[in-house]
C-alpha cells in the first residue's frame, strides 16, 4: 500500500511541475507583448506629434501664401540659434515628451523646415526626426537631406505654394 501513495505523491509532483513550467513560459510570453506594447504606444506618440508640428506649420506657410517669415515669427520664442546658419530654415528641439528645449543637452527630437523659392513656387521641406547632435554641422553644409531622411526619421512632408508676383 505504501508503494501506491509513494508513486501517487510522484505523479503529483511532475504534474505540478509541468503546470508551473507551463505558467512560466506563458508569463515569458505575455511579459514580451506588455513590452512591445509599450514601444508601439511610445512610436505612436512620437508620430501624433510629429503630424501635429507639420500640420500647424504648413496651415501656417499655406495661409500666409508661402510666407516663411511668418512661420518663423510664430515659433519665435521657440526656436534656436540656427539663424547663423541659414535665414531660410527653423530648427525647433524637444526633450522626450514633446516640451520645447532650446538646450541640445537634453533634446530628443528636432523638427526642421527649410524654404526655398523656385519659379513661381514656394516650398517648405518639413523633417520631423530623433535629434542628431551634429545637425547644424549638416544643415551648414547643406547634405541635411540624405542624413535626416535615413537617421531617425519620424515624418518628412515637403509643402508646395503656388505664388503670384
């Protein structure tokens, strides 16, 4: 009799053993989707954000028929010393959750617009991307383009104006 209870108690113990082992690797796999989760909601945000900074600049560049001096007016306070560099571009910074630095020690993302002015048309080439600690070197030299479409781009939207002389 003492053997039966012996191999019952076994029989137990593996199974609870194998119901354990079972939980642990379900636990391995929900933990992983929490975590993915949690980088998709952070991505989703970053790109709202960045939609939302080209939608007000270029409502603001199409409304005041291919002004860019007044899109610079409007983000006067926020903007940084790229005037040095260029008059025809604003270089805004934020920290990472969207605040507006003008400080690139603690910057996360930059949205850059640059203008140009070709025949009759005025554009506006809005780069939404993680920041780059290097970006003015860039932007002097004027290959900003392949950089900030190939490292950490979010959102890029070139505006296009029709203007009358």
């Amino acid at each position: 009799m003492r053997k039966n209870y012996a191999s019952r108690s076994g029989l137990f113990l593996i199974e609870l053993i194998f119901s354990i082992f079972f939980f642990i690797i379900a636990m391995a796999i929900v933990l992983q989707l929490f975590v993915k989760s949690h980088f998709i909601c952070d991505n989703t945000i970053s790109i709202n954000n960045a939609l939302l900074y080209t939608q007000n600049i270029s409502e603001v560049f199409l409304a005041n028929n291919g002004d860019f001096d007044t899109v610079k007016a409007l983000y006067e306070d926020e903007l940084t010393n790229l005037s040095s560099i260029t008059d025809d571009a604003i270089l805004l910074l934020f920290d990472q959750n969207w605040c507006s630095t003008k400080s690139s020690d603690n910057a996360t993302y930059s949205v850059l617009a640059c203008y140009r002015n070709e025949d009759s048309f005025a554009y506006v080439d809005i780069y939404i991307n993680q920041y780059l600690p290097n970006l003015t070197s860039y932007i002097a030299n004027g290959d900003y383009k392949s950089v900030l479409t190939e490292q950490g781009a979010i959102y890029h939207q070139e505006v296009k104006k029709y203007v009358r002389h």
